[in-house]
C-alpha cells in the first residue's frame, strides 16, 4: 500500500513506459478495443432490444393470427379446393378446447385483403378508408391509444349493436376542421350515420396498425354488410407462459376438426405466429450480446497479454536496475508490487479510454437512429454490465502482471548487477 502513493514508484512506473512507447501504444490499443468491442456490440443488440420492443409494445408479445384458405385435399367426401370460412362460434370452440389460449378477438374488415374500402363522409368531405368489425376484447391483444375524452368499443355497443366508431387520426384531419373537436360528431359509412366516440392515436412502429382504420362493433359491421357469422380472421393471444408455437399448432388442428379437414392439409388455415417471431429476434438479440461477450473477453485478454509480455521485456531491460533495488533493500514483495502496479495501471487507463469511446458511438448511433422508422432505440450498456467487464480487466490485468513480477523477483541481485 505505501509504493502506491509512493511518487519514486509512479515515476520509475513512467519511466519504464517511456522507454517502450510504441509497443505500449500498440499494447494499450489492443486492450482498449476489447473493452470498445464489448460496449459497442452490447450497446447494438440492447438497441434492437429496445426497438423491438417499442414496436411490438402495442401488440401481445404472444399473439398469432389464424384465417381460413382453401382445401388442397379431399376429405370426407368434399373436393379439393373447397374454399373455408371461419365463423363466430368458432372462437367459443377455440377457447374451450385451448386452455393456453388467454384472449381471441374474432375480427371483421373492409377495405384490405384485397377487399374495396369503404366509402366515408362528412358533409361535402369524403374520402375512402378500411373499416375493421370488432369486439371490446381487441383492445386487449392490441392496445389502442384513445384520445382524451374518447373511448374505444365496449359491450354495450356490441349488445345493443350502436352506430359508433373510432376513427384514425388521419381520417381526423381530413374530414374535421383543425380545432373541431370530433367525438360526438357524425360520419357517414357508406351512407349510415355513425357518431364517433374516440380518435385512436397513430404509432409509427406498431404493426399492422393504420391512421386511416376506424373500427365500428363487430355486430353492427355484421348489419351494415349483411357479413352473418362470418369471420375475417381470429387475432389470439396466449398467456405469457404458454409454448406459442404450440398454441398455433392446436388452433389449426382445432379449426380442421370443426370445418372437417385433413388434419394433414396445411394449406386449409394460415397463421402468422407474431410471438414466434418476437421471440426469434429477442434469441438473435441476445445471441449478439453473447458474442460480443465473448468477442470482448477474448480481445481484452489477448491486449493483457500483450502487455504483460511488454512488461517482460521491460524487466530484461530493467534487470540491472532492479538488482540494484534488490541490493539497496527493496524486498520482493515491493519488487513485485512495482510490476504490478504498471499492469494494472495500462490496463486501467486502456479500459477507461475504451468504455468512453464505445459510450461516444453508441450516443452518435443513438442520435443518428431518432426520427426514422426502424426498430432501433436508446443503444446503451447497463452499468453493471460495465463495471464487471471493467472489474475483469482489472482481475486479469493483476493475474497477468504477477507473471513478469515473479521474473523480476527471481533475478538474484549479484547476478543482475554483474549483467552489462
């Protein structure tokens, strides 16, 4: 303890790295970029983190989407090519034989997939957007944002089948005036009065979601298009625990059970496992974070290796000079002190100068990434993450440093001084 704030040791400490600039330059910098190697590849894959999950905040992280298709083989007397249609009572089916199933929302649209949109108006303003049919229970595997003093659909509007609607902000600016308050105004949709109830706020990121959609009760959208019990589509969410992948393997084999299907025709349903790829790019995600892991552990290793093998060198240099310390009373423990209070010193300033550059291009990264729409957000390291790769710098800087140390300790002070 008393060689660290001992002055004589921290100017023999820069002395010696004077001696050997470049190689200390070139040692120090292989260092360093372990530890920048780390920060900026950790700080990346926490950024795709972030994004990913900003884009998909609005949406059930364990949700897929089933709709029906058309047969590719015969069964039970039908032909192939029978064309499907999925009905309401499916989903109560749904739901009771698949207990891993959380929430279904049996949805209606008009105005994608290939249909037309609907024609809406609002005095001499009009303009065509899609109309969505839907329950209460949507909102809860797809939040909405609704404007203050708005709301989006509830039971009673599904019971009593009322001509309300939510509209986007969008069809907001285009059918209202600028500071015209829209909820409890009236639009027509496809020459039906419906009174708006809320405006939905746009997210950018959110998928499949539009400024333009307005959604009315599944059981009016089922009067206005005289749509009975058809269903466009089913959006499902599963618990949190629940295996996603699994829940979309049993819908489909429910939904061929009731809508008599070969259970080995894949062609009959389609699905679109959200879930599954979420979960596909939270895996590659942390893969990313592993092998920057080990990319950074592997490089700050060899850097400290490097000096190490600089400080060897530096004491078959010095072997004379530390005989003579050995001679005037210098013990070995302070001998070996002196070495490694020089690793660890390199080591400390090579892990600090690399942790400020790798915090410097995540911030330019972060600040170039604002604004665009791409799931890529907030690129940062936790700070305990940071501090262990520094404390295992620091641990591997002392181990390595004893190597040369235990070198200069062994030179006997006789033979050193006899040395030219």
């Amino acid at each position: 303890m008393r060689l660290l704030f001992d002055r004589n040791t921290w100017q023999e400490i820069f002395g010696s790295i004077r001696k050997n600039k470049i190689r200390t330059i070139i040692t120090v910098v292989g260092v360093l970029w372990g530890i920048f190697v780390y920060i900026a590849m950790s700080g990346a894959a926490k950024g795709m983190d972030n994004g990913f999950e900003k884009s998909f905040e609005t949406v059930a992280m364990n949700s897929l989407f089933a709709w029906a298709q058309s047969t590719s083989k015969p069964y039970s007397g039908f032909k192939t090519g029978r064309r499907l249609q999925l009905k309401l009572g499916d989903a109560t089916v749904l739901e009771n034989r698949i207990p891993e199933i959380q929430y279904i929302a049996p949805r209606n649209v008009k105005g994608t997939f290939g249909s037309s949109p609907a024609s809406i108006a609002r005095g001499q303003k009009s303009g065509n957007y899609p109309v969505y049919g839907d329950f209460p229970v949507f909102t809860k595997i797809a939040t909405k944002k609704i404007y203050n003093g708005g709301r989006f659909i509830n039971d009673d509007d599904i019971e009593q089948a009322r001509k309300v609607c939510v509209i986007g902000e969008r069809t907001q600016q285009e059918l209202f005036e600028e500071d015209e308050d829209p909820v409890g105004g009236y639009i027509r949709i496809d020459g039906i009065y419906f009174q708006v109830v809320g405006v939905h706020k746009f997210v950018p990121t959110a998928p499949f979601d539009s400024d333009s959609d307005i959604f009315i009760p599944f059981t009016t959208y089922r009067r206005l298009y005289n749509s009975g019990d058809e269903v466009g589509w089913f959006s499902i969410a599963a618990y949190d625990d629940a295996d996603v992948i699994k829940v979309e393997e049993d819908v489909k084999s429910v939904l061929k059970s009731i809508h008599r299907v070969d259970p080995t025709d894949e062609r009959a349903f389609g699905t679109f496992n959200l879930g599954e790829v979420f979960n596909r790019i939270m895996g590659f995600s942390k893969g990313l974070t592993f092998i920057s892991l080990i990319v950074g552990i592997a490089t700050i290793l060899a850097g400290i290796i490097g000096i190490g093998a600089i400080l060897l060198i530096s004491v078959k240099e010095r072997t004379k000079e530390l005989g003579v310390r050995r001679a005037l009373g210098a013990t070995p423990g302070e001998v070996r002190t002196l070495i490694v209070l020089e690793c660890l010193f390199l080591t400390l300033i090579s892990g600090i100068i690399g942790i400020i550059l790798g915090a410097v291009v995540l911030k330019i990264v972060d600040s170039a990434t604002q604004g665009i729409e791409f799931p890529y957000t907030n690129p940062t390291v936790p700070i305990p993450y940071v501090l262990g790769a520094f404390l295992l710098m620091m641990v591997l800087g002392v181990v390595i440093g004893l190597i040369p140390a235990q070198r200069a300790v062994s030179i006997k002070p006789i033979d050193a001084l006899r040395e030219e």
